[in-house]
C-alpha cells in the first residue's frame, strides 16, 4: 500500500535495526483518514473471504480493526491484556511474550463473543515475531471458530513471524513489509 | 441518544448498583455501526466547538474517539497507560486513581502530540468518579492546550465525576446518563 509506505518513510523513525517508532500516526497519535483507507484496503484484499467478525488486541490494534470493520460491516472483539473486574465468566486465554517488554502476558476473549464457527478475520498493527498473532490464533482455534486470514499494518519481513504464519498454511496480508532498517533508509519488500 | 439508552438497556448487564457491564457492544465486543453513530452524535453535540485533536486513554476510549475524529476530521491522540519502548523523550504525565482495580496508573502523551494552543477535546467510554477524565484534562492543561469539552459514552449520574467536572466549568456532554441501576432497571437522567 503505497499511501503507508511513504508515509512511513517520511513520519517513521528508525530508532535501531530492529525499532521503528510510527506513533506520529499509527500507535499513539493515529490519522484516521489514513486508518480509513487500511481499512478499505483490507476489506479489497480480504475480498474473497468470508468474514463474520474481525479479532484484535488492544490497545494498538483496535483503531485498524475497527475501520476495517466498518468495510466488512462486521462487529470487532479486542483480547483484553488484563484481568477486568467485568471480565466475567469464563474467557479463553493464551500466554504472549513479549521481546519489546521481555515478559509474558495473558491475552483474554469472554467465551461469549468467539464462537464456533465463526470466520474469524486477526487484524494487528504490527507483525515482527509473531507471538501476538499467535496469541489470538490461539483463542480463535480454542474457540472453535475458523480463522480466515491475518491482516497486518506493517509486517518486519526481517523476522520470523511473517514466515512462521505462512508456514502454517495461514492467509498472511500485510499492507506494507519491510525488508531491512538501516540508518534512515527503510527497504519494503516488493 | 435513544439508540445507545435502548442498547444499553437492552443488551448492558447490571452486576450491581455500581457496575454495569457493556462488553457485548462497547468495551470487548464493539459494535462499529452503533459507535460510527456515536462519532456523529458527538459531532453534532460539539458542533459550535472548534476542535483540533481529540484526545482518549487507551484502550476501550480509541475506538469511539476514532469515530467521532472522523466526524470532526481531526487526528486522535490516545494516552498509554504503561511505559512502552518507543515512547521516548518527554511525555506529560498524571496519576490517576482506579477504584475499580483499586490502584493508581499513571497515563502519558508524548510532549509532541499536544501543543500549547491547541484546541482539545477529550472522548472517553465512562464517566464515573472522574479520575481518567481529570488526569487527561491534567495532560492538555499541562501542555498549554485549550480543552473545549469532555465527551462521554455513558456517564454514571450517580457518581460524582460529572458534577466535579462541570463544577469546574468544564462542558460535558454525555451520550446516556445513568440516574440508578436496580436491578434490571436502569433510569436514564431526562
């Protein structure tokens, strides 16, 4: 997606080989009009699949989700990352760890909103190592319910998750790859 | 908004006479046609306010702050709750008290996503003892931005915060305002 990809070279910044900081945009201030058009371009990508409900983490994940949502004009369910007083009854949970964080955290959905069945759409902002996707592939199989495909904003092809996901056999998009950070030159996969 | 009181008393579960639950539409399961309404409403509501940004707290404030930032055609800014890698250099800060899980957090906007001069409106889920909303009214105040407003979804009337807020002169304007949950009955302020 050519829109992201500029915008991430010219707003992303390059904090180490591994560290690209888009918070200008995308995970801390976010452009919803630039949200709007991921989410248009996953529902074109997506276009084929049938989709009854689109799966996220919070916190970073559910502004995509939800204006990819609005095009599938299907409901969204976010795992939540920690126990909530109104998290009643029973949830299905995965253990995720984290490199950035270098600890492991409990993702949770309420056994009410993943059901069997249901074609299941994983939209993520990022996909660097794959635990977090993993994570809710996890509560999606637990559930029962069909995973249709996994949707990410910015793919570090430079891991392994990428080709951990497609080696399972799972529909892998990602609107924008990158292939290598170096300095201030940021190389996508083409 | 009678599509959101309607809503809530049809599908909000009342756990006890302070806790409702809305997680099938608003806070775990979401749905994006009722929350696009609810950017438009909140639109409407601030109609005769000049809004620059919109501001929320992560995680269950983004996705109704991004519909109404859609409305407004304004960027989002959502405050993070925990230290995260990439939020390097100087944040604002402020301690904000949760009686729910009976524990102080503290919330952060980085020092470059709200400026002296902006006009900020701040968009969050619930609006009970007022905590959340006064530490993120403490980061605009903190940045020299100009807060214009507080939008809420669901504003617990019988609590305080709503009456603090006002107190200070601050517009608040809320979706529903509950007057009392007993029951199955909830009562909407008129």
């Amino acid at each position: 997606m050519d829109l992201l990809k500029d915008r991430i070279s010219k707003d992303g910044e390059v904090l180490s080989r591994d560290v690209l900081k888009v918070d200008s945009f995308l995970n801390h201030q976010m452009d919803v009009g630039l949200l709007d058009e991921m989410g248009k371009e996953f529902a074109r990508l997506f276009c084929d699949v049938k989709v009854d409900k689109i799966v996220t983490v919070e916190a970073s994940g559910i502004a995509v989700a939800c204006f990819a949502a609005r095009y599938f004009d299907v409901p969204v369910v976010f795992a939540k990352k920690h126990a909530t007083s109104t998290l009643t009854g029973e949830a299905y949970e995965s253990a995720v760890y984290s490199f950035t964080k270098q600890t492991t955290f409990h993702i949770r959905i309420s056994k009410k909103y993943l059901k069997p069945c249901e074609n299941i759409l994983v939209i993520d902002d990022f996909l660097a190592n794959g635990k977090a996707a993993l994570g809710l592939i996890d509560l999606v199989h637990q559930a029962g319910a069909n995973l249709m495909g996994v949707g990410v904003v910015i793919e570090k092809g430079f891991q392994n998750g990428g080709d951990i996901l497609r080696k399972m056999g799972i529909r892998v998009e990602s609107l924008a790859i990158i292939e290598a950070m170096n300095g201030h030159t940021i190389t996508y996969r083409v």
